[in-house]
C-alpha cells in the first residue's frame, strides 16, 4: 500500500481567497498546455492591514489596525515614536552589551521588559495598558529581532515581506498582497535591520556592493538592494519559509491537485522517473518539490543543491549542499555546477537540486542518464515546452559546444516527466500540466500531456473556477510503474472520468487495493 493510500482521508478542496495573481499562466482557453496563450492579471490595490493585527482568513475583509485599537492621530503617533526612541535609547546606554550575550535569552528579554516597564514610570507621558505593551514588545524587537519587522515574521500565515520603502511595507498570505501599517523610524532606521541581518551570516551591503542574498536563522531567503541602484531608498524582500512543512494531505486539501493525481506522482517519485517542476515566480514550485521529496524512501541516499537552502526534506538520510557568492575580491565562490559535479562523488541515490538556472544543466542531465536516475529539480518557465527550451539555453551556457540535435538528445533520454505549477489570478496555486517526455520526433523532443486543469470561469467573489481532466493518453511509463508493482489501472486516465473524488470513492472505484 503507497504512503497516499493510507494517509488520505476524505478530501474537498477547500475554497480559495479572490485577489491578485502574480504569475496567471493559466490561458483564456482554460487549457494550460503551451500552445496557450499566457495571461497576466493586474493586481488590485492592496488592503492596508495592522502588524501585530491578525491578517484576516481567506474570505475575510481585512481591515486597519493599529497597535491595540484605533488608528492614533499624528499627533499622538508622533509622541509616542518620540518615546520609544528615548527610552530605547537610555536603555542602551544602560546596559552592557558584552554581558548581555552570556544571559539566557528568554531570562534577558524578561528583565529588558522589567527595566522598561520603570523606565517608563519615571516618564511622565501617559499611555494606555495596550500601548505600554506594545512599546515594550517593539523595543524588545528593536534589540534582539529584526525591529518593525518581528510581527510579520512571527505569523506563520505570510510568506512574503516586501519592505518597497521605509514607509510602505507589503506582505502576501495565500497569493495575495496586504499592505501594513509597519513603518521604520527612516531609512537609516531600516539599513539597521538590513545591516544586521547581513552580518550575522558574514555579509556585507555598502556602495561598493549594493546587491546582498542572505538568510535569516529559520531558513527564510532574504534580498537586499540600496543605494544607488535603489532609487527611493532601501528595498528588502524576505520570502518565508513556514515552520509547517507542507504535506500532500494539504496541498489536495487547497486544491492544487487530486488524489487521483498525487497518486500517479507518488508512483513516479517511488519509480525513479526523473521529474522537472515547471512555473512562475511564486507558483509553489518548491512546495511542490519538497512535498514529492516525501516519496522518497528512507533507505536511500539524498543530495540537495540549493543557491539558498529552502528544501525541507524528512528522510534521516540528507546530505544539504549550497553555494557560496564571492568574498570581497572576488574569490572563493562555489557555484551550483560545482556542487553537482561533486555530489557525483559523493554516492548519491537521488539528486535533489532546487532550481537548475545554468550551465549545471549538463551536469544534472548527464547524472540522469549515467545512473542516477529519480533526481528532481525545478526551473522557472511558463509552460513545459518553455522549461525545455530553457534547459536548452542553460546546456549551451556549459560551452562544450554541443549541436541542438546532441542537446535535445540529452534532454529527450533524461526528463521523464514535467509538472506545470502555476498561481492563477485569484491568488490559488495549481498543477496545470503533467508532460510525458517521449524521446525526439526529428529534430524535436517530444511530449504528450497526460493531465490539465481545465478553467472554466471565474466566480463572483473573484475565484477561478476549473476542473482537473485526463487527456485521455496513458503515459509510457505506465508500464515502468506497474513492474515495480505500482498499479495504475487504465480507467485512471479515461478523459471522461471525473477527477477529484474522495479518496475511499476513488480507490473503489479503480479498484487499488
């Protein structure tokens, strides 16, 4: 019995929240496949939300919060920024900062409180329970969080912090974007945070070196750009990265596929079929990627490659590779074709690399067809006929002078499978496509569609409306599945079959014991 089979209960795909959509590849004809033709949705203007407010549910109407209650007038906002400043202030020169590391945090952060709290009775400006907590709660970030920004990364409902300006900060939760009430003191208040955050995994942002990657402690990617390629001042973007690691449970209960579809991708992980992930920029590709990771079995062997590690594979056995940028001369970088070309030589089961975007095209193609067969990764394109065509590009970036015939043949005998991810417009998540490669017809790889979502409208509150559909053509490697003794009966992919029945309905009906 597969792992699906005995974890699924009944599932119905829960409804998705109306919004914008950053990467709408789904085409006007509801059929994603990459004859399309590929729209994009201008997002709406985004709701103004408070920081330390619950960002409201799906289907909720966000509203303005700020601090405990109402929205303060200038006046009295300005009266209180002015004393929180000051009291951050004497506390600094308070304390001594080199005995402060040797004190256990949660004991440092509840004596910072108490010293605030009579800090603030020596001062004569009155302030209510809500705002007395809140000033203690922000000056405790300011010293040891990401100051502002501490309340946005404690709520696991966002997975995007987008800091345009010191006055305007974004954030995305289920494919939408809220704009906050979360504003820096001024823009040398935010290169503070943007500083520290760079420092602590040895980095540096000036002038002379405007453009930064990092990572905070919880494995969140960060981004920083500044002056003068930032025309308005410092810009940061953090893509989060949940402490709850999605299932396949989850992701059919949000109806990015069925189970009839997680069932087919299980026998393709398990069999070893080389799988690509396809889609835009926020179309979940790495979600995807770590939830088909769960298919592989304990006793095997993995190597991730990552430019920043996102991966959150649960196998004991888990080897975790990243690159590394160049120091301040120049030297030292080691790229992701270095790390594949090593993990070679490192008796790797499976490699997992998290997004191919260069010459370690060849190098991971090549691992695929000697041997190191059931590897995953990712890469950005619009459709699977656009992910190949990509994969063309980075194979002829490695400079060994390989004709488009010989580069198509590597791809043609290495790719099994390509899976198409898309965000559509109001914000949901979906595989919009799952290619078989075929091998070459001419000079051309071949593909043939196995399954698609179909959209069929849109409703009133803004949700896309579709249904997954089989094409009707069972893929080639059917017959691979079923040797390995994973049953894929014919009526599985009967284009006149609805897909997205519960579980127990669909292994009754097909007959999967």
């Amino acid at each position: 019995m597969s792992v699906l089979k005995s974890r699924l209960k009944r599932f119905s795909p829960a409804p998705e929240s109306g919004g914008n959509g950053a990467d709408g590849h789904v085409p006007d004809n509801g059929h994603a496949s990459e004859t399309g033709r590929v729209v994009t949705v201008e997002p709406p203007r985004p709701t103004v939300v408070g920081a330390r407010e619950r960002i409201p549910s799906m289907g909720e109407e966000p509203r303005y919060v700020q601090g405990g209650g109402r929205r303060p007038t200038p006046a009295r906002l300005e009266e209180y920024q002015a004393l929180k400043t000051k009291i951050h202030r004497d506390l600094i020169n308070k304390l001594d900062l080199t005995r402060l590391e040797k004190i256990e945090p949660s004991v440092l952060q509840a004596q910072i409180a108490q010293i605030v709290e009579r800090m603030l009775e020596a001062e004569a400006t009155p302030l209510s329970m809500a705002e007395r907590e809140r000033l203690i709660a922000e000056i405790r970030d300011e010293l040891f969080g990401l100051g502002p920004l501490e309340p946005l990364l404690n709520d696991p409902t966002i997975s995007d912090i987008l800091v345009n300006t010191y006055r305007q900060v974004y954030v995305e939760r289920f494919g939408k974007l809220y704009l906050t009430d979360v504003q820096f003191k001024d823009n040398d208040h935010l290169m503070q945070i943007i500083d520290r955050i760079v420092s602590r995994v040895g980095r540096r942002i000036d002038e002379a070196s405007p453009m930064v990657d990092a990572r905070l402690p919880d494995g969140s990617r960060v981004n920083a750009i500044i002056p003068p390629l930032a025309i308005d001042g410092p810009i940061l973007s953090i893509r989060r990265f949940g402490t709850i690691r999605p299932t396949i449970d989850e992701l059919i209960r949000r109806g990015t596929l069925t189970p009839e579809i997680a069932y087919l991708l299980e026998g393709c992980v398990r069999c070893r079929l080389n799988i690509i992930i396809s889609g835009g920029t926020g179309a979940g590709k790495t979600t995807l990627l770590n939830v088909l990771s769960s298919f592989i079995p304990n006793d095997e062997r993995i190597i991730t490659i990552e430019d920043s590690a996102e991966l959150q594979l649960q196998q004991e056995h888990v080897v975790r590779l990243e690159t590394r940028p160049p120091n301040i001369e120049g030297k030292g970088e080691v790229t992701q074709r270095d790390l594949v070309r090593n993990s070679l030589r490192m008796r790797p089961d499976r490699i997992v690399v998290g997004e191919v975007r260069g010459a370690e095209a060849i190098d991971m193609l090549q691992a695929m067809n000697t041997g190191h067969d059931g590897s995953l990764t990712t890469i950005h394109a619009n459709s699977p006929r656009d992910a190949l065509s990509r994969l063309e590009t980075m194979v002829s970036m490695a400079g060994l002078n390989l004709s488009d015939r010989a580069i198509r043949q590597q791809i043609a005998s290495a790719i099994n499978l390509i899976i198409q991810a898309a965000r559509l417009s109001d914000g949901s998540r979906k595989i919009v496509s799952i290619c078989e490669i075929t091998g070459m017809e001419g000079d051309v790889v071949a593909m043939q569609e196995i399954f698609f979502f179909e959209r069929l409208g849109v409703a009133e509150d803004g949700r896309v409306i579709g249904r997954f559909r089989a094409t009707g053509i069972r893929p080639k490697f059917a017959d691979k599945l079923e040797r390995s003794g994973f049953h894929l009966p014919s009526s599985l992919f009967d284009d006149t079959v609805e897909l997205g029945a519960s579980e127990s309905a669909w292994f009754e009906r097909y007959g999967v014991r």
